[in-house]
C-alpha cells in the first residue's frame, strides 16, 4: 500500500497480494473515510489536509491550486477525492485525504467471492417522494411538452426514504453487499456533510485518464432484468432494437462527443451502442476513448466539460434543468453528480453519482430516475426508476416484495 506521502500510487504500485482489495474493503468505516472502487483500482483514503475551496472560480481550477498547494507544502502525491453535486454551482465536497491506501481492483481479488454479511430484516418506513403517481403524472407532462416542441429529453428522478428499524444503517455492511454484488463495477462511500454519507455502486464511468489516454462509457436507455434466464435474454434483444432507447442513447453519445472533441487529437466513438449488465437492469452502453492534445488537461476537467450529461439531465441542458427544477419536488444534491479521484498529474476517474443513496442517522434517501423521450411511457419510466431502486433495497435488506409499493 502507498501513501499520500510516498510517489503516486498506480495499479501496478499496489500490493497485488491476495486480499489486498477486500483488506481496504474491510477497513472502512464511516467518519472521515472515502472509498472509491473501480474495474482498475482500489482505494481508501483515511483524514481531511484539505478541503477544496468553494467559491466563484471553476471547480477544476480551484482543485489544481489546492494539489498545487499541497505540493509546495511537502505532500509529494496529493490527491482529491469525493464527490461533485448535480449543480454546478453548488459546493463540492472534494478533499485532501492524510494518507491514501491503493489496491489492484476487487474483480481480481478471489476473497470478494465470500459472502457479504446478511442484511438485517426488519418494519421498514418507507416515503416515497414524489409518489408514484405523482412520479407518472410528471413524466406525462415531460412527454406533452416534448411532443409540442419544447425539448428533446429529460431525465425525472425520485426518491424513497426509509428509516431503519433498529436506529442507524450498518453503513459498511451495506457497502459490502454492494461491492461483493458487482465486483466489477464502480463502489463509493464518502462523506456528503456534517453526520452525512453518499454511498452506491454506479455502472457509468463519466471519464477517466490515464497519461494522455482518456476513456468514457455513457449510458442511456434500459431495461430491468428477469429472473428467469429467458425473458431477461429476451428484454436484453429488445433494447437492442427500442427506436426509443436508441434515440435516447445518441442524445447522449452526441453530447459527449461534443464536449470531448476540442480537447482530443483523436477521439474514438463507435456507431453502435453495446448491452452491460448490474444486477438489476440492461444498459446500452457505448465505451468512448481519446489521445489528449495537450496533457495538462485534467481528468477532472474532462469531466466538467461533460456534466450534467443528456444522461443525467437531458437536451437541451439549460431547458432540462428548468424541467426538472419545476417536476422534482426535491433537491438533487450530489445524486447525479459525480464522484472519485484526481492526483496531480491529471489522472483520475470519475464516475456519475447514480444507484446511490444519502444517509443520516437512521434515515437513507435512495434516489432512482428514467431518461424521458417524446416516445416514454409513464408506466414504464415509474416502473424503471422502482427496478433501479432495487440495487439498494438489497443492500439494505428491503424485502422484494415492498417494491411494489414503493413503484
């Protein structure tokens, strides 16, 4: 394991011992902690040097001083880690951890195949807010406006908020279960404030860089799977074929091919969108990857020029945001965000804040949303957003039986 002291840590730094990765996964615990997981990497950062500033300048500018800082100051590989809000203008909650602990990924450490430890059942309290009905009826207005002219898409979340049945969330034992379910996929827990904590496993990786290597993997349009090995083939083919999906999917590949170009000598974006799959849904997914013009550009700042993406807020951007402002009886904080790392040569990865929940106490607010098109069907969206809940009313120990009612 390196520090935040010694020479920057790479995947081909960290011990590659058997249960290297599993060993930080292990060692978490919520406070001052941030864990971040990834297909290449892990890591788990323990205290606060610094916290970035909020203020009127560009969020990439105001990280590159602080690394800068921390550099002049004597911390030889500093690094940023946590998460940035779904408004822009809203604080980051981005900071200097005091020692940084790196391990090879969780997908090649035979240890996450143990079980995670079982979720405790109990009388769960559950408010759903916007009510599904109300949740339906929104995505009905989006769809009249889009089919008078308005705009091309946007995307309507929700929220459902348990509380626990015997005082507060073994917050943990619930990343656990989220990184042992998807060992593969993108794990995070990090701290989102004062007694808060962001948590989730998100499949959608909005940058990463590596030297002057860039890679994007945008997701748009899916499908919740079967449990029957037939019907979820079956629904997989279908949202091959969805016009709707697939409409939904270009949006989003053309925006990012917009923001991504100025910055690449070569940019890669293949013509047709390919299937991955979590636990609980079908993606179409599209892996995007670039050579930078000039290496000085951050992973940070690539990201930047993407967010908020046609994924997470819809097309065109401003028209989305005043959409969802209007329909969305909630403030989105960091879910839709993004979260990660960044060193000081510019790498790092990011990835958008979706399939996460917010905790505080004995309260979680989980959040779940649906790209809305002109072609969406109210039904169906609400029935989406309740399947993509499902990730962490696993987590947590939610019988399936109660998503019924919170769709």
């Amino acid at each position: 394991m390196t520090t935040a002291h010694e020479a920057p840590a790479t995947p081909e730094d960290a011990d590659s011992i058997v249960g290297a990765a599993t060993g930080l996964l292990d060692a978490y615990a919520p406070g001052d902690a941030r864990f971040f997981a990834s297909p290449t990497r892990t890591l788990l950062a323990h205290g606060t040097r610094a916290e970035v500033p909020h203020d009127a300048r560009p969020l990439p500018l105001r990280v590159a001083e602080t690394l800068t800082a921390q550099r002049r100051a004597g911390n030889l590989a500093p690094l940023v880690v946590g998460a940035v809000p779904f408004d822009p203008a809203a604080p980051a909650r981005l900071a200097v951890p005091e020692v940084a602990h790196w391990a090879p990924p969780l997908r090649e450490d035979p240890l996450t195949a143990l079980p995670a430890p079982a979720p405790h059942s109990g009388d769960w309290d559950l408010l759903p807010v916007p009510a599904p009905e109300t949740y339906a009826a929104s995505v009905a207005e989006a769809v009249r406006r889009m089919k008078a002219g308005a705009f091309a898409k946007v995307v309507l979340a929700r929220t459902l908020e348990l509380r626990a049945p015997g005082g507060e969330f073994d917050l943990p034992a619930m990343l656990q279960r989220l990184a042992r379910r998807d060992p593969s996929g993108y794990t995070f827990a990090v701290p989102a404030g004062p007694g808060r904590t962001l948590l989730g496993a998100s499949p959608e990786l909005l940058v990463a860089r590596r030297g002057t290597t860039l890679t994007a993997n945008p997701l748009a349009g899916s499908t919740p799977r079967s449990a029957d090995l037939a019907e979820d083939v079956r629904r997989a083919a279908a949202l091959l074929e969805s016009a709707k999906d697939l409409h939904e999917h270009a949006v989003v590949i053309d925006a990012v091919r917009e923001a991504l170009a100025p910055y690449c000598s070569e940019l890669d974006v293949p013509a047709q969108p390919t299937l991955i799959r979590t636990a609980t849904m079908w993606h179409l997914s599209t892996t995007v990857t670039g050579t930078l013009r000039q290496p000085a550009v951050s992973a940070l700042e690539l990201a930047y020029a993407m967010h908020p993406t046609p994924a997470v807020g819809g097309t065109p951007t401003a028209t989305a945001r005043e959409v969802i402002r209007e329909l969305e009886p909630f403030d989105r904080g960091l879910y839709t965000g993004m979260v990660g790392w960044g060193d000081a040569g510019g790498d790092g990865e990011w990835v958008v804040t979706i399939r996460c929940a917010e905790a505080e106490r004995d309260r979680l607010r989980l959040y779940a949303g649906a790209g809305i098109v002109a072609d969406s069907s109210p039904a169906a969206e609400t029935a989406e957003t309740g399947a993509k809940f499902r990730t962490f009313l696993d987590a947590v120990g939610v019988d399936r039986g109660v998503t019924g009612a919170a769709r």
